[in-house]
C-alpha cells in the first residue's frame, strides 16, 4: 500500500540544490513520529530512461541518522527528477516520501565571469562587460538576464 508504515514516520522538509554545475545537496528531517533507530536511503532517477542510483555520500546527524545527501556529475535533463526516500526500523514500518522536481529550477547559478568595468572622465561613462555563467543546462547566453547595481558615481 502507499502509505504502509506508522503515521508521521516519513521525512519531512526535503529540498535540493544544484550549485558549482555539477553537484546537488539534498536534505531533509526525520519523520516526527519514527522510531530512533530509523535510518534513511535516498534514491534518484534522473529520467526514466536512465537507472535509479541510490546516495553514495550520506549527510549524517549526531544520531548517524542519514539526513542528507551530495551527489557529483549531475546534469540537468528535460524530464523532471524523481527522488525516493524510504526507511527502515527493527521497531515498525517506515512511510516512504517522493517527488518530482524540474532540477533546472533547483540550481544555483553562478556568478558571471570575467566583469570588467572600463570608465573615463568624459560623458561616455562605463562600458561593463561580463561572460555568462557557467551551468550544465543552459547552451545560449541569451537565456540570462542581468541586472547592475552601481553603488558609487
């Protein structure tokens, strides 16, 4: 049944972020009501052609409780992400917790690179110049929109 297991044993806040292009942190609390012994295994499928993987480098509390997880070599796909987080426990039956989510909207972009700044005295100002920020998702730079805040005159 889906929702086999004790009420209130399944996780709770789960979110991801993908920052640095390439790697995603995912965290999450334990169920309110599960058991102390009860230990969690997070598995992801990028798209449905591709396999199930389950963490390999758990985030663990003071308890050894897994409460997090950092996967490297992601790359963003079209398809929407499922993640699968069940749990066990000698005591009872754990509920599991799924989602999917659109990994695109979950990264964080890095800055633009090499900003330069080149000013004169005379009316022309400032002509700032900037490259793209580098991402695994996004090939055209005309997808980025930017915003410049000068501070001083």
């Amino acid at each position: 049944p889906v929702f086999a297991g004790m009420k209130g044993s399944a996780i709770e806040n789960f979110s991801c972020v993908i920052y640095n292009i390439f790697l995603m942190n995912c965290t999450w609390q334990a169920g309110r009501h599960a058991p102390a012994d009860t230990q969690y295994f997070l598995y992801w499928q990028n798209s449905r052609d591709e396999e199930e993987m389950e963490c390999e480098l758990y985030i663990k509390d003071e308890n050894f409780r897994n409460t997090g997880c950092v996967f490297q070599n992601v790359s963003i796909g079209t398809e929407k992400a499922y993640f699968l987080v069940n749990g066990s426990s000698k005591d009872s039956l754990i509920q599991f917790y799924d989602e999917y989510i659109d990994l695109y909207k979950i990264e964080i972009l890095t800055a633009p690179l090499n900003v330069t700044a080149h000013c004169t005295r005379d009316s022309a100002g400032c002509i700032i110049t900037w490259h793209p920020p580098l991402t695994s998702h996004v090939k055209k730079a005309k997808c980025f929109q930017y915003e410049i805040s000068i501070q001083n005159k």
